[in-house]
C-alpha cells in the first residue's frame, strides 16, 4: 500500500492468505423406518473441527457421526451438518431423510391341552420369519405345532413391502390334561350280568368299546347279554376347559354254563321218562326239581302218572367260572282214553242175531277206532260202532283199540258167547223110493247136545229110534220096507245150556 502526501509517499506490504472452504458431504443413511436407528455420516476436509448438527424437530447434534433413534414420522426431513475449520472456515452440507412405516403386525399365540397341536399366526406384513424353541424356524405367516410338549415362546419378524419390519413375541401356553381313572381296572362277570364302570378325574366322560360301544355319561352300565361284549374299554375324560386323556378298563365275561337236557318231554300216561344232561363243559354241575321232587344227579328217571304239563327247572353252576344259569324244560303228558264198549244182545244166537257194538271209551279227542273180532289178524271195523254176526256158537274175543288225537291208544278185550241155535224142524212127509231126494228122514236140530228120536206105526210098534243126529229112518223095519202110511215120532232134546224139549208128531210116509 503506497500513501501519497504531496511529494511525500510512504508504503507498507501486507501477505494475505485465502483459505480454500472446507468440503463436506452426508453419506446416504438409506431407508429409515418407524422406531429404527439411522446414522447420519458427515465426510470432509481433514482439517475440519467441528460439525454441527440440525434437523425436523429441534434435532441437534455434534460429530461426523450421529444418530436418528426411534425413528418417527416427525423425524422425517432434511437434516443439515455445518463444518469448520482449523481456519475457521465454514461450510455445509444436507440430505432429505424420510421415515418409512413399519408394518402392523399382529401375532397370535395359542394356549391348548398338552400333546395336542396348536397354530400360531400373523397378520400385517409382506414376509414373515418365525424362531423358536429347539432352533424352530418357519417363514409362513400360519404355523402349525403338530404336538405342543411344553410351554414357549416364538417370535415372528414381519417385513413389508418397503423393506421394514416389525417384531412380535407370542406364547404357546399347554393346559394340564386331567388324570382320569376307572372304579374298575379289571371286571369279570358272567354273561347277562350287569357291569358297572364309574370314571374320575374330569367334568365329561365318554366311553368306547367292542362292537362300537359308545356312552356319554360319569357312570357306564352295560347288559353283557354276549361274551362279544368283553374286551377294552375306553373312557375319555375331559376337564372345563376342554383338555382330554384316557384310561382304559379290561371286560371279561365268562359263558354261562349250558347244555342239554336228552329225554322224552311228549309221551301218553301213565310213562316213566329217563333225562340225561349233557353239559357243554365238564366243570358244570347240575340240580334239577320237578314236581317238587329235586334230582341232584346228571341223569334221572321221573314217573308220570297224571296227565298235564310238568315244568323241569335245572340250576346249572360252572364250578370254574362261579356263573350260574337256569334252564327250563316242559313235558306234555298226554291223557290216555279208557277203551270200553258194551254189546247187545249179550246173549246172541249163532247165525241169527247181529251183535251191535257201542263205544264207551271216556277220553276226549278220540280219533280212530279198531274192531278185531275173533282175530287180530287186522280190524274188522274202523268205525267208532260197528256190528258183527257169529255163525258159529262158542266164545269169541273182540277187542278195540282206540287212540285220541294225541296219539295215545288203549284197548279192550271182551269175549262174546255166541249160543247155538236150540232149534228142531220135523217134516211130515218123506219118498223113502230111492230116487235120492228126500229118502231119510230126521229132524233138522241147531244147538241140541242130547237127542233121543223114536217113530211108531199104527200098532205101536217103534219101527226106528236113534240117539244119534246123523242118523235117519230109511223108511223099513226088520229089513223090510214099510207101507206108505201114517207114523207116530217122538223126539226128546236137551240144549248145551241145559234146555229140554219133547216133542211128538205124524209123518206120512209116501212112496
């Protein structure tokens, strides 16, 4: 610098430095989302001392690096660094931050029963990752926990679209399951016998078993009307609030003891019937009674002698398993009719009179009726009634047999006393003349036992007699034939039952 005062001048010399202005830049923090931390980054000139800080909201702050915490949307806007140097030179710089929204994300933890599977979810993002116990991963906004074990935590992180997340921790909570128990673990009963099991433990009980068994209820009662009904059941309990277990209980049931009763159970009084028990199993014993009489034996031998029906009542007891059973019987005794029958005349005489024969058998229901009379070589009649003519005298037997309609019979013999016939013809006439017709003569007798026959001629003279029936006057005397002419006869008869008869007349003899 040079003064000038008239002729007078004066200078001086000065050296002025200039300093080059700081350079500064922000380096790109990227996207900033909701409740993230940003770093702003500030680079420059190595010989800056200072940086300060301005941004959205009073932000303040000092040093190359500083941060945005807990982002919110208010933190959004242009943040701005001032630089100075070790000369005190200033500059600055800025960079536009946005604050992105974070996703709302919403997870949902489960509580269920121990052992039973459990899903967990989440709603409000793009992508979702889930880590848990026992290094469990998945990246489904649904998982499903095929057997929860134990309790647990899982946390999801949710990533939207613009790259931020959300984080959220749910709970996986087992209820303890009921301890069930049965009043019986075992039961053994006999068929058609009641079995009663009573289940503990829970609110609810629901029973299963053979032949699809199936019960609502504290306490199952079940009618073991087949050993099918034996086997495992089960009874499911569950608790308030819906958490189950199950115990089962063991069924047996034993057969009761059977079998047959081999005998005759229809027969016609009077009959003695032989019954014989055959039992299924050989560890069976039996009692029987029957008309108030008891049989303690297998086999027994009762006799009936009153038509009716008759109960046999068995007690049957299975010495192996103790199950008793009964068994019952019926036999039908039939009434048997009484065969009679009566005939008239009770007297007849042998080729004169019909003998009528009249059932008379008491009984109901008669059906058949067969004659045998005189033989039993077949029936003479069928009919309930019937008649016969003797022609021969003597003593016959008939016999009937009649049988009702269930089929019982019986049968009655009656002997008949047929009397001869105590009767004499005498003719008048005879033509002793050789000619062969009418050459004797003698009366015709039936039923005479003792005859005495004599014949007179006009003088009185007997010129024949005989006490034989067979023999007969050829109409001669002392070798000689006799005149035609009238003769005297006598006849003197007694009968098989003691009848006596004398009798006299005239014959003419013609030749």
């Amino acid at each position: 610098l040079t003064v000038l005062m008239g002729q007078c001048y004066s200078s001086v010399t000065k050296s002025i430095t200039v300093y080059p202005v700081p350079q500064v830049n922000i380096l790109d923090p990227g996207p900033l989302c909701e409740t993230k931390t940003a770093l702003l980054i500030a680079q420059g000139s190595s010989n800056i001392v200072s940086f300060d800080w301005t941004g959205p909201s009073n932000y303040a702050a000092s040093g190359p690096t500083v941060s945005i915490g807990n982002a919110a949307k208010s933190n959004a806007g242009v943040y701005t660094v001032d630089v100075v140097d070790i000369h005190g030179c200033v500059n600055a710089a800025n960079i536009a931050v946005p604050v992105l929204s974070n996703p709302l994300l919403v997870a949902t933890g489960a509580t269920v029963c121990l052992f039973e599977p459990a899903e967990i979810k989440a709603t409000g993002a793009d992508t979702y990752e889930w880590y848990g116990p026992n290094s469990f991963n998945s990246n489904s906004d649904k998982v499903k926990i095929a057997k929860v074990l134990s309790a647990g935590d899982y946390t999801v992180t949710g990533t939207a679209v613009n790259g931020c997340t959300a984080v959220a921790v749910v709970n996986i909570f087992p209820l303890t399951l009921p301890t069930p128990s049965v009043d019986h673990t075992s039961l053994r009963i006999c068929r058609n016998s009641l079995a009663s099991f009573e289940g503990f433990g829970g609110d609810y009980y629901e029973w299963r078993g053979p032949g699809d068994w199936y019960y609502i209820g504290k306490t199952m009662t079940l009618n073991a009307t087949s050993v099918g009904h034996a086997g495992t059941f089960t009874v499911t309990v569950r608790d308030l609030q819906g958490c189950k277990a199950s115990t089962t209980s063991e069924l047996i049931v034993d057969e009761l003891p059977e079998g047959s009763l081999v005998g005759n159970f229809e027969a016609c009084v009077p009959f003695c019937g032989e019954y014989t028990f055959a039992p299924m199993s050989p560890s069976i014993t039996t009692e029987w009674k029957l008309n108030n009489k008891n049989f303690k034996a297998e086999s027994f031998r009762y006799c009936f002698d009153t038509p009716g029906e008759y109960i046999i009542k068995g007690s049957l007891k299975d010495k192996k398993t103790t199950c008793v059973n009964s068994s019952t019987y019926a036999v039908t005794v039939f009434p048997k009719p009484v065969a009679d029958f009566e005939f008239t005349p009770e007297k007849p005489i042998e080729g004169m009179d019909e003998v009528t024969f009249i059932n008379k058998t008491s009984g109901e229901q008669q059906k058949k009726w067969n004659w045998y009379i005189m033989s039993n070589t077949g029936p003479k009649s069928q009919n309930e009634n019937t008649s016969y003519a003797f022609l021969e005298p003597g003593m016959f037997p008939v016999g009937m047999v009649v049988q009702n309609g269930y089929g019982c019979s019986d049968s009655v013999v009656k002997y008949i006393e047929v009397q001869h016939d105590f009767n004499v013809f005498v003719p008048n006439v005879f033509t002793p003349n050789g000619d062969q017709l009418n050459d004797l003569f003698s009366p015709v007798c039936r039923g005479v036992r003792d005859y005495q026959f004599v014949i007179y001629n006009r003088w009185g003279e007997i010129v024949f007699q005989t006490s034989d029936q067979k023999k007969g006057w050829d109409g001669s005397f002392k070798g000689e034939a006799c005149p035609n002419d009238n003769y005297t006869w006598q006849l003197s008869i007694s009968g098989f039952r003691g009848e006596q008869k004398s009798m006299n007349g005239y014959l003419s003899l013609q030749r």
